[in-house]
C-alpha cells in the first residue's frame, strides 16, 4: 500500500518544522547579539598594583599596607568613573576592594571592613576622568592588617565598576551622572603583587 502526503498536509507537516528552526536561529542570533554586547559594554580600563609594602619589621599584632595603585583607561577617548567601590575611592581601604593571602598557603588573611550607606546622586567629587591611555594614581594604606613578620604575603584587587562613562566629565548629563544612567559596568581583578618590607 503507498502512502502520499497531499499539498496540504505538507505543508502542514513542515510549517511547524520551519518555524522551530526559525525560532531557533533567532534564539542563537539573539544569544550572539547579547553576548557581543556584554563584551563591547566593559569598560576599557585595568587596575594595576604598582608596588605594596609594610615596615622592614613590626612587633604589634598588626601592620599597616601601603598600596601604590594606577588605574589605566586603554578606550580612544576619555573617560569619567563614578570612584566607588574601586580603588580610586577615598574608603577603598576599608571597603573590602583589596585581598591579602599568605603566598605560601593561599590563606586569606581576615581585614577590617565596613559597608557604607550611600544615595544617589553621587556629590561631584565622587567622579575621576582619566584621558585616553593615561592613569589614575593614588595610595592606599590598609589599617590594622595581621600579618606574621617573615611571612610572604600578596595582595590583589578586585571589584565592579559602578559607572563608567566613555567621555570627558563635563560632557556627561547631569542626569546621567545623579541616576548612573547610559554608564558602562563590569569587574575589575589586578594582578596580585609581593608585599615587600620597606627599609
């Protein structure tokens, strides 16, 4: 017995098949556009720890890091950060920004932090622009770090870029600056770096 299909069950039989694979592609397409996206909205900047150190030797329980830190900005234009929660802000000492580990073991070492309220808008102090393939540089000094004297120790950066502006400081919207709008967000991880005795 032969079996035919007829022009109408055809067509029947293969529209839902089309559409599945329509559907399908444009799940991939949007998936692709997404993902491109995601990569062309981080920001072009990189932290880096230039040097850290403690004094050459300590008898207290505790010992101040002072950390020289540069901020990169590699995009073609200037750019203008909102500095919280990265290393160019003033309370980026105690905001749980750096991370020290004995190198030999990989322990964390346990440092003072504290979480601050904070509301929108951002006082205009709070944003740092940083022209096209120059940096950013400050000190930070980590308060009351226990550390063993003869230890190794190394310390790195790591956090989220709150907004990032691909633009000089006064042509950002005030707008845009009071509610973070039309900004660029995305991590940011240092290389971690020896913690040297001065001295």
């Amino acid at each position: 017995m032969s079996f035919r299909l007829s022009v109408q069950q055809g067509n029947m039989f293969y529209r839902p098949l089309v559409l599945l694979l329509l559907a399908g592609g444009a799940l991939f397409h949007l998936a692709s556009l997404a993902s491109m996206s995601s990569e062309a909205s981080s920001p072009k900047l990189e932290v880096r720890l230039k040097s850290a150190s403690i004094p050459a030797s300590f008898d207290a329980p505790t010992v101040s890091v002072a950390i020289q830190v540069a901020v990169h900005n590699h995009a073609a234009s200037p750019v203008t950060l909102l500095s919280w929660g990265s290393p160019l802000d003033p309370r980026a000492n105690l905001l749980g920004v750096f991370e020290i580990r004995d190198a030999a073991t990989g322990e964390a070492v346990a440092l003072d932090t504290v979480k601050f309220a904070r509301k929108l808008p951002p006082p205009a102090e709070d944003f740092v622009e940083i022209p096209p393939g120059e940096a950013a540089e400050v000190e930070v000094t980590l308060p009351r770090v226990p550390l063993v004297e003869g230890r190794p120790y190394a310390i790195q950066a790591k956090g989220w870029w709150q907004a990032v502006w691909e633009q000089p400081l006064g042509d950002v919207p005030a707008g845009d600056r009071e509610k973070l709008a039309g900004a660029l967000r995305g991590s940011f991880e240092s290389s971690a770096v020896e913690i040297r005795s001065r001295g």
